[in-house]
C-alpha cells in the first residue's frame, strides 16, 4: 500500500516497508514528571523525585487515565531524567 503522498509505482516496490495492518489508534504522551507525578522543588524549579518517600502521584492522574482511555486513546507515558 502506498502512502497518499507516494507516486503510485512505489506500491509495488520491494522496498515499499509502510503497511496499514490495522486502523491507527489515536495516542496521548504523557511527561512522568510534573504530570503524573508531583515533582521535588528544589530552588524554586521541579526536579524528579530523588527517593521513593519523595515520589508521589497527583489525586485526579487515575482518573484522568481512565477518561483518555475510556476516550479510546493508547496512553504512553515518557519521562527524561537528566539529573
């Protein structure tokens, strides 16, 4: 299958790797940090929680979870932890 934008003898090339297997499912990325979880504040910025004790999660994050994937969104969660 070739793409919308692709000339139409690209379809049949061997080279041709883009199929459409099933229908794209609408996704939502969520930061860890500052969006589920309530971050450390350490000189006046938020940082990653540096210990379990620390970490904690925000009340309405469950809630919210279930309305997005009850809106049928695939939920990834991604997070960066630079220090």
């Amino acid at each position: 299958m070739a793409l919308s934008r692709q000339p139409p003898d690209v379809a049949g090339s061997k080279e041709q790797v883009v199929t459409r297997a099933t229908k794209a499912k609408r996704a939502v990325f969520l930061d860890r940090d500052g969006v589920l979880v309530v971050p450390e504040i350490r000189n006046g910025r938020g940082f990653a929680p540096r210990s379990i004790g620390a970490f904690s999660i925000y009340p309405s994050a469950a809630e919210s979870l279930l309305r997005l994937k009850a809106a049928g969104y695939l939920l990834v969660v991604v997070t960066n932890q630079p220090d």
